[in-house]
C-alpha cells in the first residue's frame, strides 16, 4: 500500500485566513473546505497541485482508486490532523489539528474518496492483518519471506517466497518458491500458483470473504524431502469480520492430489487478532487455531500464539513470530516456529 494519503496539504494559508475559512463553512460539505483548503496542492480534481505551484514532493493521485481505497479512515485522519510524519510521510505535510475538527476532517476525507470513480474498490478499514496461516480475503500487494523451523524426530528448516499482486479491483495473483533444508538435501520445493477473487465486502458490517484456487507444481522431489513431487490442486475460501479493535479471520482450503493413491487434504483455519494501538506502527498479538483432517485417516488440531510488529510508522513493513503446536490427534512434529517478515511494496521502499 503505498500509504495513503495526503503526502501534502496547502501550507500556505496564513493562520488568520485558516480561521476565516473554518468560521465560514458548513462542516459538512467536504467539497467546500477540500477546495478551499485542499486544492491549490492537490488540484480540484485531485491529481496534483494548481497550475503555478511547484512541490518538492509529489502529491498522491486521488482518483486512483487502488491508493484511496485501501488505507482506512483512521490513517487519513491521522495524516490530516496530526502530519504526514505521523504515517511515515513528508513533513511538508502539515498538521491541522488545532484548525479542523475530526467532524471536518471527515467531510474532506469524504469528499476526496469521490475521485475515485469506481464502485466496487474493497476500503482499508477490511484490511485486516495477515496471520501466519489463516489465508487473507482482502487482495493485496505484497513480498513476504516465510522461515519455518520444524522440530520432529530430525530437525528441518524451510523458506519460502512469496509475491503476491492485485488484479483489477478485487483479483489478485501469487506464486510462492518454497526453499527446504533438511538433514539430507536442500533445494526447491513444489513451487505454489494461486488467484483470489473478493466477492464479498461490507464495511458497514466490517465483512470481507474471496474464493480463490492454488496449484501446486511438482517442481520438489519427494524421495529427496523436498515436496510431494506431484500436482495438487486446491480450492479455498477466505473471510473475516471485525469487532471493534479486534477482528476475526478465517479460511478453509481442500488440497486434492493429481495422483491416485494420495489422500485429499482440508486445512482450516481462525485467527483471532487485538491490536495494543491505534498506529500503523506497533505490537498486534494474535492466536490462531488450525486444522488438518486426511481423508481416510485421522484430524490434528493445532494452536498456534503468535506477535505481529509493524516496523515502519506507514505500517508497510512487519515481521511476525508464533510456534505451532499440535493439541490433539497424530502429531506430525513437536512444534513449529513459524515468521514471515513482510514488505506491503505499493506504500514505499525497504528503507522508507
């Protein structure tokens, strides 16, 4: 997300006129106090600055629809009344706080979605957290390196690679490289495609849900330890809903095998998250509990606690840690620890 916003707001209105222009408009027309506050920087139109004026940095376009639908409203707000470094962005982006009332800066905020002239964009505030295994509904735009450490009867470590792109408004596309290194080879694994489709968001109900489809390519060698060697198909289903704070994820995913004498696999999955703050910056613990169930054979039930950090104030950049740990039935290892470190690359750099 190459975060939101208002990277500038005019700063060139001197403090009496400010008072003037408050006094004199309706709070709630957003489209008065965004030309009358607004619009010299970032244009009635909202794709940049009136002719004559010349910023340092560039201004966002507001009729992408992609960049002012997937940050909530809690993070314009934020960037309106307390800078853009509040979010990680220019300090040429001032604050208004003492000027505007969050009444007021809703109305602009308002106003601004309006560039975007598409229905359909799913809004930030679905933009849940990633969790480390239950699938995310909400399409995304990210690079995430996913480390696992397996402790079983011999120790074995992986790595996987994941990129994953938006499609359109509510598409999204993905391939994953897994790395395995065991105790008697290391190599690629059974390199993972997969496409998700959003068919379901609310935020009035803070409801999201997308279907989606993987495959897996039979890329790894099985004898070797490094895959199952075969083709795998896999449809699934993710959604969550949030409460508040908190919010709830969950997803279900049947792995079927192009090969006969394989048994058919369902993963399913909550993840139940409370974030400790309102930044984009911040601890946000999380528990999930997981589920495998072998056709044909038995069910494991796992938990797994975990802590996600974003890192950077605009949020793009988090790493997570949990263990998973098999509760009930067959138990595949002892534990797993489980991380990802992630780079949300639409809102900025590694570095910024």
């Amino acid at each position: 997300m190459k975060l939101l916003l208002l990277s500038h707001l005019c700063i060139s209105i001197p403090a009496a006129a400010q008072d003037e222009v408050v006094i004199g408009l309706d709070t709630r027309d957003g489209k008065l106090m965004y030309e009358a506050w607004c619009a010299r920087c970032h244009g009635d139109d909202g794709k940049g600055p009136a002719e004559g004026i010349v910023l340092e940095t560039p201004v966002p376009d507001f009729s992408d629809c992609s960049f002012t639908s997937r940050e909530p409203r809690k993070d314009w707000q934020a960037v309106i009344m307390h800078g853009g470094p509040a979010r990680g962005l220019s300090m040429t982006m001032p604050s208004w706080g003492e000027a505007l009332s969050l009444e007021q800066a809703d109305a602009i905020i308002g106003h601004i979605k309006t560039f975007c002239s598409e229905s359909g964009w799913p809004e930030g505030e679905l933009n849940f957290r990633r969790a480390q295994v239950t699938g995310k509904a909400f399409p995304e735009n990210e690079v995430l390196i996913i480390p696992t450490f397996t402790a079983a009867g011999s120790r074995s470590s992986s790595t996987k690679l994941a990129y994953e792109s938006r499609i359109g408004k509510t598409g999204q596309w993905e391939i994953a490289l897994p790395f395995a290194q065991g105790p008697a080879s290391s190599g690629l694994g059974d390199i993972e495609l997969a496409g998700k489709y959003t068919f379901h968001q609310s935020v009035s109900s803070l409801s999201i849900a997308s279907v989606g489809v993987e495959v897996v390519v039979p890329s790894g060698s099985e004898s070797k330890g490094l895959g199952d060697g075969i083709w795998k198909l896999a449809p699934f289903l993710a959604a969550a809903k949030g409460f508040g704070r908190s919010f709830l994820q969950s997803s279900i995913k049947l792995e079927h095998p192009l090969h006969s004498g394989q048994h058919t696999e369902l993963f399913y999955n909550v993840a139940w998250t409370l974030p400790l703050t309102n930044e984009k910056k911040g601890f946000h613990p999380a528990i999930e509990f997981n589920g495998l169930t072998t056709f044909n054979e038995s069910t494991t039930l796992f938990v797994t606690p975990q802590l996600y950090y974003a890192i950077s104030r605009k949020g793009h950049i988090a790493i997570s840690l949990g263990a998973q740990i098999p509760v009930t039935g067959p138990k595949p290892f002892d534990y797993k620890i489980v991380s990802f470190l992630l780079w949300e690359y639409a809102d900025g750099g590694l570095w910024w």
